[in-house]
C-alpha cells in the first residue's frame, strides 16, 4: 500500500511540474513565433529566398550569386518533378521583371544626375542667388544711366540743333527734350531779298520779292517712341517777323501822258512799291512731319504744313529828293493799286514746306 502512494504522489507531482512548464513554455512560444512573423514580414522575400538558400547549402554556395543560386535550386526542382514547372516559369519571369525595373530605376537615376535634378540643394541655391544678383546689378547699373541721362538733360539748356531750307528761307532750330515725345525749341528764320520768292509774282512785268527775318517758339509732338528710327510728329510754330514784299520801277525809262501829250522824266530815278519793313507781324503755322534717324544721333526732317500770312499796306517812295510831277504820281497810284490787288488776290493761308537735318547731343 505504500508503495502505490508513494508512485501517486511522484505522479501528481510529476503532471503539475509538467502543466507549470508548459504555462511557461506557451507565451514564450508565441512570442517567438510573433517575433519571427515579423521578421518575417519585414523582409524582402528576394533577401528570405537568399536566406534559405544559404542555409541549405552553405558550404558549395556561398560565393555564389543569389539569382545563380536560384536558378541552379530550379532546375533542382525542375529536374525533381516536372509538374511544378508552371510555377518555376512564372517565378523566373518575375525575377526577370524585378531586374528590369532595377535596370530602369538605375537609368533614371544617372539622367536625373546629369539634368542637374540630383544637384546639392545648396549649390542650387547659391546659382539663384547669383542670377538674382546679376539681374539686380543690370538693373542698378540701367537706373544710373537713366538718372545720368536726366540730369544731363536737365542741365543742358540746347540737347539737339537742327538747320534746314523752309518756304521762309535758311531756318535754325535748338531744341529741348521736355519729356517722352515731346520737345520744345526756338526757330529762327531768313530769308534774304533776292534769294527766292515764294511765288512768281509779276507787277506789269516787274517781279515782286520777299526779304523775311523772324524769331518763333516750335513745339513738336512725335507719334511713335523716341527708340524709333521712322517717326512722325505735329508741329506748331509761332513767328515774330518782319516781311517786306516788294518791286522796282525806273521810272526814267517810262513814257506818261497828259492832255493827249507824252512825257518822259529823266530825274524821276528810281520807285519802291513795298510793304512797310518796320511793321511786325505773327505768323503761326502748323505741320505734319517725318523723321528718319540716319544714324541714333543724325536726322532727317521734312514737314507740310499751313501758314497765316497778312502782308498788309502798301508804301512808295523813289531814290530822289524833289516831288514827282503830277503826270508821273498818278501813273505811280496806278501802280500802287494794281500791285495791291495783285497781292490781294492770294489767300492769307499759305503753304508752308521745309526739309533740314538736325542733331541731338
């Protein structure tokens, strides 16, 4: 009877000592295997192939490449048994499709060094950085030229001089930018007696001539930039003058009649039918003009336009100092009164043309 407790108790000591390991011996089973999973799912299944190649046969292999190592672990396989070859085929083709996208990724890379796109992030810093220098220097250094420009403009009194032939003789013009397309000047004109008239203009067969000085503001409106080389602009002058139209007679070479007799007059000399030199008058004129820029400095100017022009009274005189007979005066009133109404007869709107050149400083 001893004996058969003694065996009992050994048992039941026995199975407890068992349950108590195996308590134990679960959880650190499963947390082994969690570990494992992963592990496991951590891993790239190309670096778990190469693993349970290696421990199959670490010996022979080592050295070798892993996706030689496969390839041989295939055709091991494949020679084993021939009904697993679907699976094999479709694992090399996934090997295949794994090296090709490495392939890509490879080519992508070394394009994307040499567009500059894997470039240090500093470097391209810096290159903006200077751009952005660069581009602040040029416009500094175009500020400061701009600036320069005005203040020379501003202190020059004349920035361009511009001479030319006109309806009213040799003209000369100095002018003063005063600000985009816009300029201001003087114009000074003469015309000198003798040098041309502005038409033909006979008194019974004696041509009439014109002398001319006058002294005006120009202003000048250009349509398009100052940068262009064609350009076409308005202009409006204003002209304080003296003008004298005039014609001669010798009345030594005249024959007079009185009383149905005929008279010449040997000390008669020399008439003047005139305009009154003395007098002062406006003449405003406005135009349309061309500019052509030879050269950034050197102009071509040719312009049309309309003038008003009232040349008023007349007056006579002659070269002597005694009085005209009676018979000589009236033939002179006569005179007097056809070349009036020759003048007369033209519009106080007359045409005005001038062609020059000018320069600007």
């Amino acid at each position: 009877m001893s004996k058969y407790t003694s065996l009992f108790i050994k048992s039941f000591v026995f199975i407890f000592l068992v349950v108590i390991f195996a308590e134990q011996r679960i959880p650190a089973n499963e947390n082994t295997k969690a570990k494992e999973k992963m592990n496991f799912e951590d891993k790239d299944w190309t670096e778990l192939l190469k693993e349970e190649i290696k421990v199959e046969d670490p010996k022979n292999r080592k050295d070798k490449d892993w996706i030689e190592l496969l390839m041989e672990e295939i055709k091991v396989e494949d020679q084993k048994d021939s009904k697993d070859k679907d699976w094999i085929e479709l694992l090399k083709e996934e090997i295949r499709e794994v090296e090709r996208e490495r392939d890509v990724r490879n080519e992508t890379i070394t394009k994307d060094l040499k567009d500059g796109e894997g470039k240090d992030w500093i470097a391209l810093l810096k290159e903006e950085i200077k751009e952005a220098e660069q581009a602040r220097k040029l416009n500094d250094e175009k500020e400061a030229k701009e600036q320069s420009e005005t203040q020379n403009s501003e202190k020059r009194v004349i920035e361009e001089i511009g001479t030319g032939l006109s309806d009213k003789g040799i003209y000369l013009d100095f002018l003063k930018n005063l600000y985009a397309k816009n300029q201001f000047g003087i114009r000074v004109n003469y015309l000198p007696e003798n040098f041309f008239t502005h038409k033909d203009i006979y008194v019974d067969d004696t041509k009439v001539f014109a002398e001319y000085f006058g002294v005006g503001m120009l202003y000048k409106r250009f349509l398009l930039p100052n940068e262009s080389k064609s350009n076409f602009y308005f202009q409006a002058n204003a002209d304080v003058s003296t003008l004298k139209l005039s014609h001669k007679k010798d009345l030594t070479k005249e024959i007079y009649s009185y009383d149905n007799l005929k008279f010449t007059c040997s000390a008669c000399g020399i008439l003047t039918i005139q305009t009154d030199p003395d007098d002062l008058y406006i003449i405003p004129y406005i135009s349309f003009g061309y500019q052509y820029k030879n050269t950034p400095n050197f102009k071509t100017n040719l312009s049309l336009g309309v003038q008003y022009i009232d040349p008023g009274s007349l007056e006579n005189f002659t070269n002597t100092k005694y009085p005209l007979p009676i018979f000589v005066q009236s033939k002179v009133d006569e005179w007097m009164q056809e070349t009036q109404n020759k003048i007369d007869e033209y519009s106080e709107f007359q045409p005005s043309i001038s062609l020059g050149f000018s320069y600007s400083f």
